[in-house]
C-alpha cells in the first residue's frame, strides 16, 4: 500500500491506535477531541469511515465484542504500524496551511466598516486568549504524565500559537489596517491631478 494513497484522516486513526491502543469509532472520537482536536480540523465523521476502511486494507484488525453491543473494536496490525511510520518518517514537500477564519475575514475587511473591523479583533484576541487559557490548563496534566512527553511538546507550540494570536489582535484593535479608497476615488483624484498639470 503506498502511503501517498491514505489520507490525512488515515493516519489520525493510525496514530491514535498506536498512541492509545485498540478503540471503537467513538473512542477515536473522544481522543480526538481531547487532543489532537485543539490543532487539526477534520470532520469527526471520518472517524467512523476510516477505520473500516483500514481494516479492508490490512493495516487494522477489526474484532466485534462478544457482549452489550457488540461494538466494533479496531487495533493497529504490524502493516498499519509500518504505515504510520514510513509517514512520520517520511519527507513532506507539502505546504503548511494557516486555516484560521478570523485572518480570512481581516483580509476581507475593506469591504466592512472600521467599526466592525475592530469587533472582529476584540473577538478573536478573547477566542485566542480562551484558547491559551485552556492549554494553560491542560500543561500541568501533561507535565505530570511520562507518557505525555509528545502530547506535551505539541502543546509548547500551542501555547506560543496562541500567544502570538492574542498579540497580533490586540495590535489590529489599538492600530486597525486604514480603509483603502474606493477605486473610483482615486481614478477622481489622478484625473484631477492631470487636469490640473
């Protein structure tokens, strides 16, 4: 199987297998939304796809609990393991991406009025400093955790993430970027200006 094939959401399901052993869909669920969550933005649907999908391919186990509900259990196989690790391994030539609303909206914000531009960053420094708060919470846990060494090395970059946020809206609410002209003003104005030469 070449593991430019799988997708992104594969290898969170890989991942989480190899991090936290066997799981149902609604474990992965869980998992996610305890941890990788915070920083990568998929649809939880995919959780319930995925794994059946990785069984059909050998690289998870996929056993049935043999009372309740007769939940599907899903484990990582020695090809899924290798999977994951030819990936983590691997050199990627791919470009970061940066999907952050707020700064899409701050691009678009000439089409808006400086009032409403100044909303937009008094509520994206209290989102930020919300979420930075909450790391701040989590920090102490995963310090506290010897198995967490690499949940608490993401969350260092978490942290200064979300700082540099806070900072950058502040500075967009104390000094907003100025409104451009209208195009057709200043065409008015370099016509003036010809006029007057």
């Amino acid at each position: 199987m070449r593991e430019s094939s799988l997708s992104w959401s594969a290898y969170v399901v890989l991942g989480l297998l190899a991090t936290y052993g066997p799981a149902t869909p609604y474990d992965l669920k869980r998992w996610v939304d305890k941890s990788i969550g915070y920083f990568w933005s998929f649809p939880r649907a995919q959780l319930y796809v995925e794994p059946e999908r990785l069984a059909r391919l050998g690289m998870l186990l996929e056993q049935r609990e043999g009372t309740g509900r007769h939940r599907r259990v899903f484990s990582l196989t020695d090809v899924g393991r290798e999977a994951l690790q030819d990936w983590i391994r691997a050199s990627d030539s791919t470009q970061v991406e940066l999907r952050d609303p707020g700064l899409l909206k701050l691009f678009f914000g000439g089409a808006v009025a400086p009032a409403d531009v100044l909303a937009l960053a008094r509520d994206e420094q209290a989102h930020h400093a919300a979420r930075l708060a909450e790391y701040e919470r989590i920090r102490p846990q995963l310090e506290a955790d010897p198995d967490a060494a690499f949940a608490l090395a993401t969350i260092h970059l978490g942290l200064r993430h979300e700082q540099v946020a806070v900072d950058f809206w502040r500075e967009i609410a104390e000094h907003p970027p100025s409104r451009p002209q209208p195009s057709s003003a200043r065409r008015n104005r370099r016509g003036a200006s010809r006029a007057r030469a």
